[in-house]
C-alpha cells in the first residue's frame, strides 16, 4: 500500500527518534510536527502544520504503521510505528530505510555516514549487502536508481511511496509586501506556541488546569 509523503516523513521522524534519542520516544504529536519540520538531516525542508500531521497520522493508524497510546499518568497522547512488526525488519535494514525515507536517494557511502546516529555498520560492505536484502524481500523495500551527475557510486532510495510531484514540499502563500511583517509575527507565534506545548508535555503540565498553582 502506497505511502504519501508526509505519512513517509512521519514514519521517518519516529524510527528517528526512537534510535537516536529513546529517552524522548514514543513521540506527541508536538514533537512530531517539530521531528517533521526540523531544518537539519531532512530533504526536503517541509512545513506541515499540526492539522496535516494529525490526519497523517490518522491514515497510518488505519493502515497500521502506527498506534497512538497514552500513559495514566501523562496528559498527551503519544504515537509510535510498527514498522520492525509489519516487515520484519531488524536494526540495520531500519536506519537505513528511515534516512531514505527522511533524506531521499543516497549512496551507499551517505548512508554509512547517516546511519552512525542509529546503528553501527562496520563497512560499506555490510551497508550493500543490508541494501540487497531490502531489495530481495517481497515486496522489494528498495531500489537501485543508478549513478547521480558527478558522483562514484549508485543511488538507493525507498519504494514505501511519497515522491507525489517529485515530493515537492508544502509551501506557504507568499503574503504581499503590505503584510509581510504580520505575517512574520504571525509565523513567530505560531512557531512559540508549538514549542511552548512541547516543554509543557514534557513537564507534564496544562496552564488552563484550574488545579495548578
């Protein structure tokens, strides 16, 4: 079954975060949006909004990539993927198919490099055959797209899905000259607010809990 982009970048953000920072995983849906939107190891940059995240994340729980679970003791909901169940996946086919799913085409050597944050290859050899095994399965979790302009060794890239219109980004309407600094102040507080709920569930508070101090 086809995935969207977006539903590919959040699968992505989710074995991400799981391997590189456990302590802050399963992930709520704050942390996700900021995981899917983040400047760093990402291509392309996106700007999904909170309401694009949450009916992704929908579409992934019916298709059962992914369940949203809540602790007694916490108040937000928090999601995690199924990926390793769905396919069988151990942990080196998996960090190599999240910096596909999160970065696009990459070489072997790329992905080497990519992947220390999750897992440990000892060569590039161990990367091609990881690669050929991922292609081998049925049906096949990657493909080799050949050589890019200037470079020395093959390209590889998933085949879960997105890539609609060459995975163009979601892009904001430039605001006219007229509106550009309230549209800049609008986009600040937007951004605030988001990072604000973030520390909150963190702390595991709520400001509008009549009970709090």
């Amino acid at each position: 079954m086809a995935l969207k982009d977006i539903e590919i970048r959040i699968l992505g953000c989710l074995i991400e975060k799981e391997r590189t920072t456990p302590d802050q995983y399963p992930l709520t849906t704050n942390s996700l949006v900021l995981a899917c939107n983040q400047k760093t190891n990402r291509d392309p940059v996106t700007d999904y909004s909170p309401v694009d995240i949450e009916h992704a994340l929908q579409n992934l729980r019916d298709k059962r990539y992914v369940v949203t679970v809540q602790a007694m003791n916490e108040r937000a909901k928090k999601h995690q993927h199924k990926m390793m169940q769905m396919f069988d996946l151990n942990n080196k086919s998996l960090a190599i198919l999240a910096v596909l799913m999160l970065r696009g085409k990459q070489t072997p050597g790329e992905l080497r490099q990519r992947t220390e944050r999750y897992t440990h290859f000892q060569d590039i050899g161990e990367i091609d055959r990881t690669l050929a095994q991922l292609e081998s399965m049925q049906p096949p979790m990657v493909q080799n797209y050949g050589r890019g302009p200037g470079q020395s060794q093959d390209r590889w890239g998933q085949l879960l899905g997105g890539n609609e219109e060459k995975q163009r980004p979601r892009v904001r309407a430039i605001p006219s000259e007229k509106n550009n600094e309230f549209e800049a102040l609008k986009e600040e507080v937007a951004l605030l607010r988001l990072q604000l709920n973030y520390v909150l569930e963190h702390l595991n508070l709520d400001l509008n809990d009549p009970d709090e101090d």
